[in-house]
C-alpha cells in the first residue's frame, strides 16, 4: 500500500519525536518546509522525573516538554504520524520510508530514533528507574549530591562514570554485579586511589521507598547502603535503519558517523540527537535538530536562490 501516491513528496520525514526530531521539525516548519515526523512514542527518558540543564526549562517533565514541543510543530505546519518506519530506500532522488501505515516518500530523512539503555538484570529496578537510578551522571548527578552514590558497571565506561560522580559525592562504590572486571591496572589504581570501594558480587535486590533507594542487596547477604545509583550497561541503537541505509556507524558506539550540518555519509540523510557523537543531553539534542534543519533548507533551495 502507498499512501498519498499523487501528493508530492515530503521535503523531510522525520523519524523520531523527541528534542531533536521536534526542534528540527519545528525549524523546517517554520522554513515553509512540508514535514512529517513518524514517532513510536517510546522516548530514552520516559522513565524521567525531570529534564535537567534546559534553558528556562529546568525540572519539566519530559512528557509535558514534548507536548509543547508538538503543539509548536503543528502550529507551523509540521505533520505526525504515530506509528514506526521499518525501511528506507533511496528511489532515484527520493527516499521511499516504509511505516506502520504504509510508505510515504521524502526528499530528505533525517534519522532521531535515538537509542536504548539497557537496565541492569535487577528485581524491581524499574520501579527506582527514573527516581533515584539513573543512567547519566550530567543529567542527573546534581541531583544526587552529597549522597552515598553506586555505579552498576563491569567495563571501563563504568570506572569512567565512578571517577566523575566524584563532581557531586565523595563516597562512591561501584558494583560489578557478578561480572568480571574489564578495566586495567591502571583504572583499578586511580579508583583505589579517590577511596571507591569495589563490590564483585551480584545485586540480588534494592531496597527503598517511593522510588528512592536506600541499599542495595548482594548475593552474599551484604547490605550496601546506596541514596541513588546510576549504572552503564550497554547502549544501543534503537532500530537498524541507519545500518540498512548504509549510514556509517561507529561501531561498537551506538554513533552515527556525522559532519558539521549533521549529514551521514549517505547523502540526503541526516542523524541528530543521541545517535551522533557528543553530550547526549536534551538541550544539545535540540541543537542538533537545529543545524540539521538550516542545513536542510539550504540543501532544498533552487539553484537561482543561492550564491557560492
């Protein structure tokens, strides 16, 4: 089934709602651009209280934050389509994008999907995910200042966010949950060195109120009081579309390969958000929504309106 056979093609489909799609939706909106922007609705955040680090924004709610972020797209123009692509395929000098609903076709695609956190195998962990459990110290360290802080990792990433949470804590501990440790010598030394105790053995429960932890259980029966833990497990694309676009990715990192304007080695293909290099914040997602769009609309311009 095709859907809209005798409209002309988007200038840009969108895959993705979040910061980044919305922002660069919103820009391409304003341009005069025809856009649409097919979301699942299952943002990376969902399980957030609060964004933090947002200019004029600090603490919204994530789901409240998108809805203005909606209301401002579908004001100038932009249009939605609830539901997932599955494929994309370059057709001469457009993209067919396969969706829940059918396929639609784009002059443009820029890919904001994002990518997926996975939790540590936890009992209840969910119930804490969002509240006292987190998975990015520059989003929420702040937050769990002055606490007993632990970290849920067995790689050097982990190591890594143990040494930073030292910005907001000076007692942290980090979990290994069972697994071996996949760090050196020399991150084990500074580790030791700023006092972070090292726990091998596997959580076997956490225990809290509300949504806030207070300790976490160990296989051997030890109780580790923890006031919030932050974990780094595995990260993830959510989908395979830049992959079967032929995008190059950057393998083992979830990151799409990107230049200045957000464009991927695939021309007429963009990525923003958390799937290119960088801070993966809200704010900065939003930029990246940002230039993506400006350098879109110049990309679609005639010939005859452009100089240089």
């Amino acid at each position: 089934m095709r859907l809209n056979e005798s409209s002309p093609p988007y200038d840009a489909i969108i895959i993705g709602g979040g910061p980044a799609g919305l922002t660069c939706a919103i820009f391409l909106g304003r341009y005069r651009r025809r856009v649409l922007v097919v979301d699942d609705a299952r943002p990376r955040n969902h399980a957030s209280r609060g964004i933090h680090g947002f200019l004029g924004y600090h603490s919204i709610q994530p789901a409240e934050l998108i809805a203005r972020g909606r209301a401002e797209a579908e004001a100038c123009g932009v249009e939605f389509l609830r539901g997932r692509a599955t494929k994309i395929e370059r057709v001469a000098d457009v993209f067919d994008v396969t969706t829940s609903d059918g396929v639609l076709r784009a002059r443009r695609v820029v890919l904001a999907y994002g990518v997926r956190d996975t939790l540590p195998d936890i009992p209840e962990i969910e119930s804490y995910y969002g509240i006292s459990v987190h998975h990015c110290p520059d989003c929420d360290g702040y937050e769990s200042r002055d606490r007993r802080i632990g970290v849920i990792g067995w790689g050097a990433k982990a190591a890594a966010m143990a040494l930073k949470l030292l910005q907001w804590s000076d007692d942290v501990v980090v979990f290994a949950h069972g697994h071996a440790r996949e760090w050196d010598e020399e991150t084990n030394s500074k580790l030791l060195a700023e006092q972070i105790d090292i726990k091998d053995e596997r959580i076997v429960a956490l225990e809290g109120r509300d949504g806030i932890v207070a300790a976490a259980v160990l296989a051997t029966g030890e109780r580790v009081a923890a006031g919030a833990l932050f974990f780094n497990i595995k990260v993830e694309r959510a989908c395979d579309l830049a992959e079967s676009l032929g995008c190059r990715c950057d393998d083992p990192h979830p990151d799409i390969v990107v230049d200045a304007h957000r464009q991927t080695s695939v021309e007429g293909v963009y990525a923003i958000g958390d799937l290119v290099p960088g801070s993966q914040l809200v704010i900065t997602s939003a930029a990246d929504g940002a230039i993506a769009a400006i350098a879109i609309n110049e990309s679609l311009l005639p010939p005859s309106r452009v100089i240089g």
